[in-house]
C-alpha cells in the first residue's frame, strides 16, 4: 500500500485518538470523525487528502484499554500503523480489529519518515520504504499473524468457535 504520512511522536494515548465523551458512538463513520478531535483536528482531511498511514514513536495507544481507539482510526480511514513500540492492550485491539501495524526500530526510518512524505507498505513482507530506502519490521507472533489472517477476533471466533486459539496455535 502506498501513502502519505501522518507523523506523531512518543506516547500518544487513546484518549487524544477518541476522546471519552465519544466513546459512545457505535458505526465506525462516527467514531472516525471524532479521532484526534481535540489535539490534531486537521487529521481527517489530513486522511482525505492521502495521509492514511500513521508512523508514529514509542508506546502508541498508551493509556486506557478503550477499542474504540482502534475503530475510531479504522473509521477515519487509517490503512496501518508503523511505530517504533505499542501499548499492550492497544496492540491486541489492533490486532483483534486487524488494524495493521508495524514495529520498525531504526531510526534512520523515523529521520526519513516525515510528515507528508510518501510510505509504501508490504505487510506481507513486512517492509516499509520511505526516500527510496527499505526498512524490515519485527515478524509479529504465530498468533497475532493467524488472528489477523482470519481479519480479527471476532471473525476468528465465528470460523474455529470454541477452538479458536488451539487451532491457531497448532
């Protein structure tokens, strides 16, 4: 996938991604809109006008456990999430609403990767390619691979049922 990027730094909570007082809304247009509401509220046309990735420092999605985070960015439009670290929580509603992400360590990314600038994505791969240069991401776990090849937990649970983990750690 290609994109521009939407930069952020480090520790960046849920409650600046949804704000709690709209923790209530339930379609995913709604929650999207309301992303970043308080602290970037240029992020949706940043997101209209191509900058669907987010590259963001350590500890993304630190804070409350709130999914709504995850389906307020699915909402607005995010494609995928590359930073350098995630919160614990954050990261299995990622997963569990397979939002994808990344984990690139290198700072030579993070000096290339700016605000603005072009991203190319190969989750297969695990790649991301910023000013002509390819970064590897960390290989995520058996389990976070197979939950997000299945597209979440939810899907994951309606095709293995009760037999979902045994059978996507087997």
């Amino acid at each position: 996938m290609r994109s521009r990027i939407q930069r952020f730094g480090d520790n960046v909570d849920t409650d600046a991604i949804i704000p709690g007082q709209f923790c209530h809304l339930t379609s995913l247009p709604e929650l999207g809109a309301k992303a970043f509401h308080f602290v970037r509220p240029d992020f949706g046309q940043k997101i209209r006008d191509g900058g669907r990735v987010v590259v963001a420092g350590e500890a993304w999605g630190s804070g409350s456990s709130r999914e709504q985070a995850v389906l307020a960015l699915k909402g607005a439009g995010v494609l995928a999430i590359v930073a350098k670290s995630y919160a614990f929580i954050h990261k299995r509603n990622l997963v569990n609403e397979a939002l994808p992400f990344l984990v690139v360590r290198d700072a030579r990314f993070y000096e290339l990767a700016r605000e603005g600038e072009e991203i190319e994505l190969d989750l297969a791969r695990g790649v991301a390619s910023v000013a002509g240069q390819e970064f590897r991401a960390e290989e995520p776990s058996k389990i976070v691979q197979a939950l997000v090849g299945e597209g979440g937990i939810v899907p994951a649970i309606q095709h293995h049922g009760t037999t979902v983990f045994e059978t996507l750690t087997a």
